[in-house]
C-alpha cells in the first residue's frame, strides 16, 4: 500500500508475487536485503523489481510512477556506462510487466562529469530504449553548471522523437523564464519544480517568497503558451491549486507530480479527482544519502523518524 511502511514479510511476499508474474527474478537474482523501515517510506527499495512493485501499488491508487535509479556525480565512465544499461533494462520491465510508469534520469548520473559526449551517448541510448518501448524518458536538471548542456539536449531528443521526452526545470534561477520560450515551441512535457540546488545570489532568486512568485509566473506563462505537456512538480498546495486554477482558465492539460513518501493522501486524491498524477520513486543502493536529504528538507519528516526509531 502507497503511503505506508510495507512489513518485512508483505513487502517480499508482493515481490515474489511479482517475479513470478512476470518472469524476471532470473534477471536480477535479487538479494533480500532491505532498505530500513521509515527510508523505505522515501525509496522503494534496492533492485528493480521492488521499485516496480511499488509502481503496481500506486497503479492502483491511479497514480503512476516516475523511476529514479539513485546514483549522480560520476567522475568515472564504468558506473555511469552501468546505469545506463540499468535503465535500459528498467524500460524493458516497465514494458513487460505493463506497469503505467516511466523513467527520470539525472545527466551526471549517466556521464556528463566523465564527458558530455559520454552523457549524450548515454542519453541517446536511454531515449532509443524508451522510443522502442513506448516509455516516456524525463532529464532531471541539476545544478546551473549544467543547464544549457541539459536544455539543448532535451531540444535534440524532444524533436527527434517528437515528444517522447520531458525536462525539468527550476523556478529559482533567473535564465528559466527565457529558456521556457525556447521550449514552449518544442514537443515534449516539462516539468516546473521550484529547485532544489544552493546557486549563487547574481543567477538565483534566494528568497523563498521571490522563488515563490517566480514559479507563479512560469506556470501562468505555460499555461496560456504551452499547448499540453505541462508537469507540476511540487508538494506547495497553493501551487497545485493555482495550476487547477490556470487549467479552469486557459483549458491546458497538465499533470502533478509529487515524491515517493511526500503527501501521498494528496497524491491519491488528486488521481481520485481525475488529475494525472505521477510518483516520483527513488530506488537502489544509494538511497542513504537521499533519505538523509529528505529528513534534512523538512523537520516534520526527522521528527517521524526519531519516533519511528525509539519506538511506535
Ligand atoms: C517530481 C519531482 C521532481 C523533481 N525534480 C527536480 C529536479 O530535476 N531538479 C531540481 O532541482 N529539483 C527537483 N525537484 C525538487 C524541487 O525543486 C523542490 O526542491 C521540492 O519539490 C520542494 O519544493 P515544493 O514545491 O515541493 O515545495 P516547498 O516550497 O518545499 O514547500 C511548500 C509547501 O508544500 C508542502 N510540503 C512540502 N514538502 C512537504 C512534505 N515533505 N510533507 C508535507 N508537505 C510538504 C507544505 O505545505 C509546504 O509549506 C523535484 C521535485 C519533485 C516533486
């Protein structure tokens, strides 16, 4: 169940269930360790089949999945060369198993720090996966050092697969309100978050109320010049429901996306009421690091893990 921590014994009885549905525990020779309760509130845990068991519970809830392999800053090509083989395969069981669900990849995850060579190869193949599987392919954005690099790829897979692509981009920088023009022309979705990076004050609003106001107006400028392919990437409910507001107005479809672990309740009736609603999931073996990141964001999440661990 979405929204929940799955007990030890539920947890893997699902997943067996789900090898054996779909044939794919030979593939992956999955191991039983397990990510803790309370992180597995935030990570669906180590391997593919979990994340795509996860994916099936929130199908059901009408949520659909965005599948994130943990993993970025790789300065060496192997491990950057691995994810990409990783989602590569992850398209293909998404595609097997029938699951509503896609991926979202982050650009120094699959070798912009070896190369940009290095990610566009990787992006490519990525995308040619998704192409031949009919599984839509989201570029995460990271930090401003890496924006046009990211802006003109996604330009390049957006045309050349007209549309099966999507991008992020962040309302905290100042360049987004000009580079949402660009986009506005091209197929393809794009996805506002307000931005999760530290940038310098000369490129960046800092002021939570000016990156506020900022995510406002690209929303109201996607509304009424996008013709569809508009995600809302934000828990802030006020921005949920000014989008539902510029939907009533100008007609243009749109759908939410929120974080695994992160207003689920919001996340299924959102679905319930007939928006497209997506989950962001996080799994594999790195997810320390970004549980960690979770609590840090928000002290109403430590405070539930504090509980958890002495005791509920
Ligand atoms: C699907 C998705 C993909 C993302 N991809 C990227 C990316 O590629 N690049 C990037 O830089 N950033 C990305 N982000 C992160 C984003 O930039 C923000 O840092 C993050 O979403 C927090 O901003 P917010 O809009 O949710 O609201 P905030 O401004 O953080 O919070 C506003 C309000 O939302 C509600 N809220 C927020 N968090 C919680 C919570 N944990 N529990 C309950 N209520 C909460 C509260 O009412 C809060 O007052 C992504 C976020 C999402 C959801």
């Amino acid at each position: 169940m979405v929204g929940r921590p799955v007990s030890a014994v539920c947890f893997w009885t699902n997943v067996s269930e789900l090898y054996g549905r779909v044939g794919i525990e030979a593939r992956y020779h999955t191991s039983r360790r397990m990510i803790p309760p309370i992180a597995n509130d935030f990570v669906a845990g180590e391997e593919p089949a979990t994340a795509i068991e996860h994916v099936t519970a929130c199908n059901r809830d009408g949520v659909a999945g965005i599948l994130n392999l943990l993993g970025e800053h790789y300065s060496q090509r192997p491990p950057a060369d691995a994810d990409t083989q990783a989602y590569i395969d992850l398209i293909a069981d998404l595609a097997e198993t029938g699951v509503a669900g896609c991926v979202s990849v982050k650009p120094s995850q699959i070798g912009l720090d070896v190369g940009v060579d290095v990610f566009e190869e990787n992006l490519a193949a990525i995308v040619e996966a998704g192409q031949q599987h009919g599984r839509f392919v989201w570029i995460d954005m990271e930090d401003h050092t890496t924006t046009d690099v990211t802006l003109d790829a996604f330009e390049k897979h957006a045309l050349g697969t007209d549309g099966g692509v999507g991008l992020c981009t962040q309302a905290n920088l100042k360049r987004t309100r000009e580079d949402i023009e660009r986009l506005a022309d091209l197929p393809g979705k794009i996805r506002f978050v307000k931005g999760a990076y530290d940038e310098p004050a000369e490129i960046a609003h800092k002021d939570k109320a000016a990156v506020d106001a900022a995510y406002r107006e690209l929303l109201e400028y996607a509304f009424r010049e996008f013709d569809d392919g508009i995600a809302v990437g934000s828990h802030d409910p006020a921005m949920i429901e000014y989008a539902a507001d510029l939907h009533a107005e100008y007609g243009t479809d749109y759908e939410v996306q929120m974080l695994m672990g992160v207003r689920e309740d919001a996340q299924r009736d959102l679905a319930a009421d007939g928006v497209a609603t997506y989950q962001y999931i996080p799994y594999g073996g790195k997810w320390l690091s970004y549980f960690y990141r979770r609590l840090r964001e928000r002290k109403e999440n430590a405070l539930f893990a504090l509980r958890a661990i002495v005791g509920r």
